[in-house]
C-alpha cells in the first residue's frame, strides 16, 4: 500500500536516487518543481513545468508504492545539488486529491547527500523562505 505524501514524511523515510533519477515512496501529482543551487540574494532557481511523455524537462513514472521523477536535462543529481550545494522544490497534492483545493496543496523539498544515494524529503510552508 503506498503511504500518502504527509505519512511518507512523517515517518522519515527516505527516497532514493540514481544519477539523474529519483523514487519516492508516495504518490502524487506534480505542479511544478523549483532546482537550483542553494540560494544567494542574486540566484534564483529554474522553475520548470514541462512534464510531458515526450520532450519534457521531466518525466514522470509511477509504481505501485512510488514515483520516479527523472530529471532529462542533467545527468548526475547528487554532484549538482548534494550535500547542501542546492535543492529539488515538489509543489504538488496527494494522487487524486482536489488540486484546486489550497488546503491539499504541499511544498515538498528534496535535499541529496554526497556520501549516500538517499533523499531527505521535508514538508515547508513557502519554497521562498529557505
């Protein structure tokens, strides 16, 4: 059984990564994503939106108890990002949930490490107060 989005994060469980590939163990439906190098006063993150099956900047597959988002324009995630050099912002809603609802809407933010292949997941109120 898949674990809803606040429960997966609550228990402290952990996705998971390989190069440019990350599995959570939740369900979801994505909005849109914020990346980027951890912030300065003058960096900004991408926002990227384009998801679809084709020439997308990131496709989505789902198992029966995770997603696997693949990021299509890089290549190694945890080099980019890991170890505080930045972050993955999900803004997205439980799988089937009313997306028009605010009160379903999460911020989720994905943080990588250098030394594992694991992906701390943590739920914040404003993707801009980091």
């Amino acid at each position: 059984m898949c674990k809803t989005i606040r429960q997966a994060i609550e228990a402290e469980d952990r996705g998971f990564l390989i190069k440019n590939s990350i599995f959570l163990p939740f369900h979801m439906e994505l909005l849109s994503v914020w990346i980027g190098k951890d912030m300065s006063l003058l960096s900004q993150p991408d926002l990227l939106t384009d998801f679809c099956d084709q020439k997308g900047d990131i496709h989505i597959r789902e198992g029966d108890s995770y997603t696997n988002l693949i990021f299509v324009h890089h290549k190694e995630l945890k080099k980019e990002y890991g170890h505080h050099k930045g972050h993955i912002i999900l803004y997205v809603t439980e799988k089937g949930a009313d997306i028009f609802d605010m009160d379903r809407r999460h911020y989720v933010k994905l943080a990588f490490h250098v030394d594992t292949n694991d992906v701390c997941m943590e739920l914040i109120d404003n993707p801009f107060d980091l």
